[in-house]
C-alpha cells in the first residue's frame, strides 16, 4: 500500500481511469438521461481523462508533483467533453491546487478532494442534487473529518460515492422515471475507486456500472434546449463573471471552469450563435463546439460535403445526399467554395476532399468553420472511390462520431487505382515515362508503366484484388465511354466471377478509369 500519492502514482491512477471508463463507456452512456438524454456521458468522461492521462505521458518519470498536478489539470481543462467530463475537470483542478505544493499524505489527499468538490459546485451555476455534484459531495464528506492514512481516505472516499450513487436514482425525478442512477457519478465513482485500487495495489477486475431499469431510450423533455455549446475561452476574470450572467440568461446547464486566464464554457441553448457571441463579448473563444441535442422535433443539422473533378462524379454525390464542390482536374478548389459548402451542408458536417492535394484546402476550411460553431470532420478520402464507399455507409441518423467512424473505415478499406496517360516525361516509382505512355497508379504509386490503356487497366486491377475483395467500383473518365471499363469488368467475369463489379460514369478529365477495391 502506498502512504503517498507520489507523481508516479497520479499518472498511474489517471490512465487506469481513463482505461476503466473506456471498458465502462456503453454501460454509462446508457443511463444518460440528465440534463439531456444525449447518450454520451460515458464517451465524454473518457475522452476528458484520456486527454489527462495523454498530458501526463509526455513527462519524464522525474516531473515532481507540481509539474505533474499541473499538467493534470491543464490536460483535462483543455480536453474536457460534456457537462460531467467539465464539471470533473474542475474536481482535478481542484486537487492539484493542493497537492501540486503537498507530499500527498492522507491528509494532503483528504483536503484536496473536499476543495474539489467545492470547486466542482461553485462552477455549476445552478446545482442539481441527484447528480455527479451529489456523489462528489458524499465522498468528500466521507473524508472531511477524517485525519488517517492515504489508503483509508481513498477507500472512504470510495465507498462513499458508491452508495451515494445508488441514491441518486431517488433523488432527481427524471432518473426515477427511468429507472437509472445519475451517469455522471457512475463515471466518477470509477475514477474514485481506481484511485483506492491505486493506492492499494489491489485492482478490481471491472467496475459495476449500474444497469438501466428499461432498455427504452428515453424522449426529449419538453422545452428543453437544442444545442449544447463548448469553448476554450482567453478571458480576465471580471469578464467571467458577466459571462456566467449572460449565458444563464440564455440557457442552462451552464459550467465555467478553469482559471488563471483560460477557461472551458459548457451551455444548453436554443440559440447556439447568441452563446459564441456572448464568447466574443468576454474574450477569444476557440475551439468552439456546437452539437445537436434532440431537444426540439426538427431533424439535426447534419451533412457531407464532397469534392468532385466531373459531372458524372458531382452527380453521384449529389444523389448520394452531398453538398458538391466542383474542381478541375489537377487543381484544388477555392476554400472559399469549400467554406461555402459546408455552412450549407449543415451544423455538424463530414468532408470528403477525394484527393490528397485538396485535403489542405478542407481542412483549412474546417477550422473556419469550426470557429464559426460548426462541428465539422475531414475524413482522408484520397481517391473519389473512397469518397464514394464513405457516402455509401453514411446514415444521418447515427451520433456524429460513430457516423466519422463507419465513413473512415469504408473509405479506408477501399483500395483506390487508376489510368491515365502521360504528358511528359517523368521518374515514376516504375521507371521513366515518356509522353503518350500508360500509368497504372495502385494506392498513390505508378505501379507500371505500359502502352495499351485496356492491358494497364486490367494489369491494375488484378494487382489490387486480393481474396478478401468484395466489390469493385469502375469510374470512367470523359474520353473513354465505358469501353475501357466494360473490358475490365468483362476480364474480373472470367477470373473473379465473385466479385461484384459496378460501374459509373464519371465524366472526369485526364483519368480514363478510376478503380476502387473493397
């Protein structure tokens, strides 16, 4: 057992938590129905204290604790996610301005979960009982009056947020109606009680999360707010105090935390513009987030933007549900264009650049947006036929980030190849090409180089099949008029009769057929 939470031990407990909750997150994110029943209150723990744990790693093993409790603190500010990933953000910072500058003694520990609790509280501008707030409190009364050894206090602290979850089920109307104890302090239960493991040396294999009572997800209260919004702030401290003023007047479940100049604001509102303006009015809001609650009975806000080098492949995206930006071959577009795309497209927004040369442009597009409230994500489509597998899996109804991740992962299990013929000569990773040869690019690379377009065409793609391909997509280019890939899919008929072969007009310049591997 340990008598001191050295620095060891703090970047021992934070990554065990941030391991804990990631088991835990479904399991939490279940009971979230409080304040709204957004589904991501494990997901938003996790994140915060894998943020912390990932801050911590870049210390060497002899950062002394007020480099370690600093870095802590500053490391879940910056990544906090959510009503309860801020709200226990404040809880470390709380803690380490007592043991940044304390051995980390039982006594050292005690002190700096009771002034975590009294920060965590003071942030909330309306406190709720029944909450993460509730379990808090109960640990650190748990300890206030003790005077004992760390493992004791750890444990009571503990023992005391377990039970007081299990109360909080009666404690808040909407968690009886469904059946579950508060979300929030089931995630800070764990990391509590990691922390007793910690000290203890002694680890339990999992970490009981409470079930719901009923599998129903439950609706939407009546009138409560559509968008939460989140924001790193650059801010004095007297413009603070008229911003917590202002945003309570807009909205609610309003935490402010941080200090010393840097602040991260979480808001349920109506009008998501009128709380980054409030933002603007105290300082430099960044790293500005706005999301979709499901509060009121519209559809979110939610769309793809996708770039496209020809007519026929603009309007594939376009049937698919995109908001297209057009360019010419070999050329970016404008990131005006693509700016003006994805503030069409929506509120939370998937860009697809389709080429590894317009990634920039979209992503320097992304960030304007972002700062604008929009929630935007730029996925590494590299090739139109990723874009197209991405588009293929996107369902609007999904939560945002697993929306990310299914379009990710069928755009990276697409292998993408094309032909074209060159117009100069050029060092390839297959040899010198002079003009008028044939390219056949597998993933990025020439691959070979011959003087017959349907003999390359075919070449390439018996080099990207493998015997795990499922499906191959065939664009054809402007010039080519699906001859060329009714030859290629004519050759897969004989040799890969399994595979599913579908093909498309393009209508691209320069590239008589684009190739995609499933």
């Amino acid at each position: 057992m340990l008598k001191v939470l050295d620095p060891g031990a703090v970047r021992g407990w934070v990554r065990r938590s941030a391991d804990a909750l990631a088991r835990a997150r479904a399991e939490i994110d279940a009971l979230n129905v409080f304040p709204v029943p957004d589904g991501d209150t494990g997901t938003n723990l996790h994140l915060t204290m894998l943020a912390a744990a990932d801050a911590l790693a870049v210390l060497g093993a002899d950062a002394d604790a007020d480099l370690t409790w600093r870095t802590l603190a500053q490391g879940a500010l910056l990544g906090a996610r959510g009503n309860s990933g801020v709200i226990v953000s404040q809880v470390l910072r709380g803690m380490a301005e007592v043991l940044r500058q304390a051995e980390g003694r039982g006594d050292d520990v005690r002190d700096a979960l009771v002034r975590g609790a009294e920060m965590a509280r003071s942030a909330v501008v309306r406190p709720v009982e029944g909450t993460v707030l509730s379990v808090l409190a109960a640990a650190a009364d748990a300890v206030r009056e003790r005077d004992s050894d760390l493992p004791a206090v750890a444990g009571a602290a503990a023992r005391a947020a377990r039970q007081a979850l299990l109360r909080t089920t009666g404690q808040l109307d909407v968690l009886a109606r469904n059946g579950v104890v508060d979300a929030g302090g089931a995630g800070l239960t764990i990391i509590l009680e990691i922390l007793a493991e910690v000290v203890a040396d002694a680890y339990a294999e999992r970490h009981d999360v409470p079930a719901p009572a009923s599998d129903r997800r439950p609706a939407p209260e009546v009138g409560q707010p559509g968008y939460e919004v989140m924001y790193l702030l650059d801010a004095e401290q007297e413009a603070i105090d008229r911003l917590r003023a202002e945003l309570d007047g807009l909205g609610d479940s309003l935490v402010i935390v941080g200090g010393d100049g840097l602040w991260n604001v979480h808001v349920h509102v109506d009008d998501a513009g009128s709380a980054i303006e409030a933002g603007l009015g105290a300082g430099r809001p960044y790293r500005i987030k706005v999301t979709y609650l499901g509060g009121r009975t519209h559809t979110p806000s939610r769309g793809v933007v996708a770039v496209a080098a020809g007519d026929g492949l603009a309007g594939l995206f376009r049937e698919a549900g995109a908001v297209v930006v057009r360019r010419e071959p070999g050329a970016s577009p404008a990131l005006a264009a693509v700016l003006a795309a994805i503030r069409e497209a929506g509120a939370e927004v998937v860009v697809l650049p389709n080429d590894s040369g317009v990634r920039a442009v979209a992503v320097a597009a992304a960030e304007i947006a972002r700062e604008e409230g929009v929630t935007v994500s730029v996925l590494p489509t590299k090739a139109s036929v990723q874009g197209l597998a991405a588009l293929a899996v996107h369902d609007r109804l999904r939560r945002f980030d697993d929306d990310v991740v299914a379009m990710t992962d069928a755009a990276g299990h697409t292998r993408h190849g094309h032909v074209w013929v060159a117009n100069r000569e050029a060092m390839t990773s297959a040899g010198l090409c002079r003009p008028g040869d044939v390219l056949g690019v597998v993933d990025g690379d020439v691959s070979l180089i011959g003087t017959a377009v349907a003999e390359v065409a075919v070449e390439v793609v018996d080099r990207m099949v493998s015997a795990s391909s499922e499906l191959v997509t065939l664009v054809s280019g402007a010039d080519s008029g699906g001859s060329l890939a009714r030859v290629v899919q004519d050759h897969l008929g004989v040799v890969r009769p399994d595979i599913e072969v579908v093909h498309y007009e393009g209508g691209q310049g320069g590239y008589p057929l684009l190739i995609g591997v499933e």
